[in-house]
C-alpha cells in the first residue's frame, strides 16, 4: 500500500457554461479566490505550526470554447485582430487575477461569444497555482519560520518532478547548513525556478 498522501485541495467547482460574458468573469473570480484562499489559508496554518492533511494545491481557472466553423458570426469586430479564435476546433486558456485584468477578460469573452455564438465553459485548470502567487501584498512570513520549517514548504506546498529534487537540494545544502534562518523567498524562488524547465 503506497505511503503517499492525497493532495489537500479547495473545495470543487463544477465546471460551468456561460452565454453571458458577466456571469463567465463572475465564475472566473469564484475559482480563482476559491484558489488563493486556500494557499493563504494553508501557508497560515503552516507558519502556525499545524500538521496539513497532504500537499498543498491550487488551480487556476480555465476558459473554453469550442466552435465548428471558421467563421465569424458578427462583423462588428471583423476589424479586430483578437476576440475570436482561428478555425474549428477546442480552445482553452487559464486565466489568472481577475481583479486587475477583468475589463480585459469582459472584452475578451464579450467578442468570443458575439463572434462565435457558442458557450464559453470555465472551471478549475490542472495548471498549479504557485503559493507565493497567492501571498498578499504585505504578507512576510519568512521571519517567523525555522529552519526545519522552511525546509518542508518545498514539500507540503510545491509541485515538482523529482528529477529535480536533487538539483534542488545540493543548491540549497549551502544556505541551509551556513543560517539557521533560510527565508520564504530561496524555499519559493528556487523550486519555482525549475518547475517550468522540462
């Protein structure tokens, strides 16, 4: 029987169908803080010291629409060159921080569903949400964790493919035997650093 634990994620959300491009952001913001909140959450009751049920994770939300044809149905943004997608077929994208880009979002998802006519589904990506995306502005942790502490972030909170696992670990071996305090920022910024290299 395998030692592994499950992953400690936020509660589901269904994905949903919109031709309404409000109702679409609305559900955007509803996953993408359902997502934060539970890092936030998680990292305090780390820093706290409380023992979490399995490693940590979070999605961003997606958006899709499908359509069968290359045309446009409107030609009031014929003009434009976004807005649309390019021929038939499924198309997705994950999206992140409603709260800065949302009139870029309404416009995108306004344009998509005048000039295709179908619905735009959003729901819960498998694109991991990094823990430090999740840190408000004035959140600094760093001060009241020890050293064994920062040393399990990596493990409670990133995921990571485990051939970099020892990359990792010998770049960390000199910070972490020569400070009794290593910071949240080397525990985050170095795994984060090798994930997206594959």
């Amino acid at each position: 029987m395998s030692r592994r634990r499950m992953p400690y994620l936020p509660e589901f959300i269904a994905p949903t169908r919109h031709t309404d491009p409000l109702e679409a952001l609305a559900q955007v913001r509803l996953i993408y803080e359902s997502s934060v909140t539970h890092l936030r959450d998680a990292m305090q009751r780390f820093v706290a010291g409380e023992a979490l049920p399995g490693h940590v994770r979070a999605y961003y939300p997606f958006v899709r629409i499908q359509t069968d044809t290359v045309a446009r149905l409107t030609n009031e943004s014929a003009h434009l060159s976004y807005g649309f997608v390019a021929g038939p077929g499924s198309f997705e994208t994950t999206l992140t921080r409603p709260d800065l880009y949302d009139k870029y979002y309404l416009e995108q998802f306004t344009l998509l569903l005048q000039s295709h006519r179908n619905e735009l589904e959003v729901g819960v990506s498998t694109q991991p949400m990094p823990v430090h995306f999740s840190f408000a502005e004035h959140d600094h942790i760093e001060g009241t964790l020890q050293t064994e502490s920062c040393q399990l972030i990596i493990l409670c909170f990133m995921a990571i493919k485990a051939r970099w696992w020892l990359m990792i670990l010998i770049l960390m071996a000199p910070q972490i035997l020569q400070s009794e305090m290593v910071t949240i920022a080397h525990m985050v910024a170095l795994p984060m650093t090798f994930m997206f290299i594959t």
